[in-house]
C-alpha cells in the first residue's frame, strides 16, 4: 500500500519536531513546509532524529502561488497547518505581518485545498489565546472568544475560516484549541524554557538573572510531544470537528520558577513586591530572578485553564506528562546541554 503524504509546515519549530516523529513512526512520508533563510536551522529536527526522513519544501504563508504550486504538484493526503508568527510578545509589535501569517495565511492555505482537492485533510493549530483568560472557569469548545493580542485575534479568524470551511464545502478540516504546550525543543523566547535554559546557565555558572515579567500569570501547560498524539487523532477522526486540548491544572508562573529551581537544586528567598519583587538563592545570596517590566503586555491573559473532556471521550486522548514532570524534562534536558557544552537554543 502508497504510504500517506503528510504536509507539515512550520516544520521546523517545536510540534514540528514532535508530530514529523509521530508521522515518520507511523509510515507517513513527511513533507517539510518550511521558509527560506540565510541560516537554516534545523536542531529540533535533528534533536528527535527525524530529519533525515524529511522532504523539504520552500514555502511561505504570504505566498499564495507557491503555496498552490507546492499542494498541487505533491497532493498531500494531510495538511497539518502549523506555521504561524507564534510569539504574543511580539505581535503587538508585528500585528500586521502576524495577521496576514496568522490570519490570512490559514484561508490561503484552505483556498489552495479547496480549489486542488477538497478531500485533503486539513488541520488547523489554533490557540487558547483565543478566550482571552477572562473566564475563571474550565474552558471548552463552546466558550467564547475575546482574544486580546493581535495573535489571538489573528488564530481566532484562521480558527473561524477552518470551521467554515469544512461548513460551506464539506472539508474535512479541524481545530485544535491547544493550550500552552511545552518541551525542551520549546523557543526560549516563551516564559517556561526561558526560565528551564536561564536557570541551568545560572547553575553551571553563568553571571546571568532570569528578569521576567508577570509572575502571576497562570496557564495550563502540558507536553508538547502529548499534544502532537491529539492532532494526528483529529486527523484521523472519521468525522472533522474542533477539539480543546489542555491537562485541566492551571500554574502560575512563579510556582514555574520554583519548580524549575527546584528541579536543579536552588533553593529561592523571595522578598519585595510588584517590580521590586526579586528571588535570592539561599546558599549565596545572589539574585537569581527580578522583575523587568519590559516583558509585561499591553493587555495580559491573566489565567487560562483547558477542559478537554470532548478530546477525552471522543477521541480518547489523554496527555502522560504531568507539571511536575514537564518542568523536571526540560530543566534536566537545559542542564545536560550546558553541561555538554553546547549553546542553547
Ligand atoms: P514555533 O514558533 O516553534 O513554530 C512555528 C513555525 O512556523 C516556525 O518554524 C516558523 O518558521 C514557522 N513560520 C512562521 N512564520 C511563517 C511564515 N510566514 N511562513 C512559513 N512558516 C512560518 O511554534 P510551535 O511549534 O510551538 O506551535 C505550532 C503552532 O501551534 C503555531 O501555529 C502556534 O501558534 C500554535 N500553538 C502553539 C501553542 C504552544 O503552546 N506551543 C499553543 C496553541 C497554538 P521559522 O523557523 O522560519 O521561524
Ligand atoms: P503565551 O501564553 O503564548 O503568551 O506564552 P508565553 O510563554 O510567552 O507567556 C506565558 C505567560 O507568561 C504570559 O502571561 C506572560 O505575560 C507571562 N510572562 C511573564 N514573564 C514573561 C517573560 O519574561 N517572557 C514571556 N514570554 N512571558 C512572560
């Protein structure tokens, strides 16, 4: 039997990584979507050893042509739409290019399937972001949105065309709502392997300080390589539909920071508060964490906490890695790195 052909983009960032392990595992023949750069980079890729088994293709969510040239000439079985400017920080810096990455790149893409075969099927990674964090309880599919950063009102539009989409044509194309979900091939701009690769610096020496933002954020955080298991099972659903994605335990980003210090033998004394709010390790003094309001937002998703009890019971996913479990992987994998001699990416 033909092996299933996959098209991944975003291939080259965390859930690439995970879900082209998946696919490979699975017998899928794995096309890479990935942009053209001066300085390809690959590690994620390297780092679950998958990247040998990778055809790559040079491709852009603004790129409309290349994008049908590309569908068109290998005729996927599955689109996994991963590719997006994926940092909240910096799309209310960039809202204009995250929207039309974020936003418009998924109707682009959802156009191209439609218009050269509307059996391919097409999944769409949207983001709790959406819900904006102004619920105090479990959200679920049938939440609103109030999206607030230029992100989130960019995947709320990608998330809307998706379900259209499948609406108006009959596609089979689904959402995953998928809350924070982290590894140590998670980008070091985000809060959690910010604080696993600073403080494993700090450990093994470095004259450094963890300075961050709103400690008091909370987020349900989960694995990402659990997270991956989830959307191949959407794509495989015999019907299309949209699933939220979260273990239902919310955290702060303080009890993050003391899970990751933990983790690598540092003990904090806090004192002070609100920006003048620092952490001192026990044994030396030295401060190991501040605040540094460079990293508050605009408008600030205060909690997030997930309910994927329909992903439970219709597709009967569930994740393994628990809070304790995902703080200890990358805190352990960011120490072993540094130890190892190698610069983190
Ligand atoms: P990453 O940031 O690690 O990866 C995103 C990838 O998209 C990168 O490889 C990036 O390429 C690529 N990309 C960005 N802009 C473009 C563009 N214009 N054209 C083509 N490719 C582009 O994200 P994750 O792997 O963590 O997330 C995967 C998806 O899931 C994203 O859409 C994200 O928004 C969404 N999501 C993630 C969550 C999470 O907690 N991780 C939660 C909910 C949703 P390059 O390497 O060149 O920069
Ligand atoms: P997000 O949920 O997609 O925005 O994921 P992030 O990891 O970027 O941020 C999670 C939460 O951590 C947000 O509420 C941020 O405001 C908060 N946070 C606090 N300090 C920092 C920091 O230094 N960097 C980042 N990225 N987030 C921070």
């Amino acid at each position: 039997m033909a092996k299933k052909k996959a098209l991944v983009t975003g291939i080259l960032g965390q859930d690439g990584a995970y879900l082209t392990k998946l696919l490979v595992e699975r017998g899928y023949e794995v096309y890479g979507a990935a942009r053209r750069s001066a300085s390809w980079n690959s590690w994620r890729l390297r780092d679950v050893d998958v990247e040998r088994h990778v055809k790559f293709e040079y491709f852009d969510l603004l790129e409309y042509e290349n994008m049908r040239r590309l569908i068109d000439r290998l005729r996927p079985d599955e689109v996994y739409n991963l590719a997006a400017q994926s940092f909240v920080g910096s799309s209310f810096e960039q809202p204009l290019y995250t929207a039309d990455a974020d936003a418009m790149g998924v109707l682009r893409l959802l156009e191209v399937c439609r218009g050269v075969d509307k059996a391919i099927r097409f999944y769409q990674a949207s983001s709790s972001e959406m819900y904006g964090g102004v619920s105090p309880v479990a959200l679920n599919e049938t939440t609103p949105f109030h999206p607030r950063s230029p992100y989130a009102v960019a995947k709320a539009f990608g998330h809307h065309a998706t379900v259209n989409y499948r609406e108006s044509y009959g596609m089979h194309a689904c959402a995953g709502i998928l809350f924070n979900h982290e590894s140590p091939l998670r980008g070091r701009e985000f809060v959690t392997r910010k604080i696993t690769a600073t403080l494993a610096e700090m450990k093994a020496g470095a004259p450094t300080t963890l300075r961050l933002g709103n400690l008091d954020a909370k987020r349900d955080w989960g694995f990402a390589g659990d997270y991956v298991e989830a959307i191949h099972m959407m794509v495989c659903a015999e019907t299309a539909d949209d699933y939220v994605i979260a273990t239902g335990q919310t955290r702060s980003v303080r009890e993050f920071v003391l899970a990751a210090a933990a983790a690598l033998g540092f003990e904090l004394d806090w004192s002070g508060s609100g920006v003048d709010e620092k952490a001192r390790d026990r044994r030396t003094g030295k401060v190991l964490v501040e605040i540094s309001p460079e990293f508050f937002r605009p408008a600030e998703v205060h909690t997030l906490l997930g309910d994927s009890s329909k992903a439970r019971r219709e597709l009967g996913w569930s994740p393994k890695v628990d809070f304790d479990g995902l703080v200890t992987m990358m805190a352990r994998a960011d120490y072993d790195r540094v130890k190892a001699g190698q610069q983190l990416m």
